[in-house]
C-alpha cells in the first residue's frame, strides 16, 4: 500500500495499527504509515488482487 501523505509505499503487515485511544478504535480498521504514522484507509481487496497478479506478471 502506499501512504497519502509521504508516498512511502508497505505492507499491511508493516503499518501500525490505529490509536488505540481513539473512541474509534474498536470500529477502525486504518493503518498508520510506518514512516510518518499518516493514518490511512487500507486498500480495497480488488486492487490488492492487482497487485498480486501484476507481481506474477513481472510488471
């Protein structure tokens, strides 16, 4: 995934999770940059696909 605010693109498995302070919490599924902690919405499942399958490609 690649974060809106730096453009530093991870993994899921490598963002941090939302605050867990935040009265959202429990519903909140956002993923925080691990470079600047932006917290950002996590990709649809159809552009994960994508990427996967455009991995396999070679692209």
């Amino acid at each position: 995934m690649k974060c809106g605010f730096c453009g530093y693109e991870f993994d899921e498995e490598d963002a941090n999770s939302g605050c867990v302070s935040c009265p959202l919490s429990s519903g909140c599924n956002k993923l925080k940059c691990p470079r600047c902690n932006y917290e950002n919405p996590p990709e649809p499942a159809l552009v994960q696909k994508i990427k996967k399958l455009l991995k396999r490609i070679g692209r």
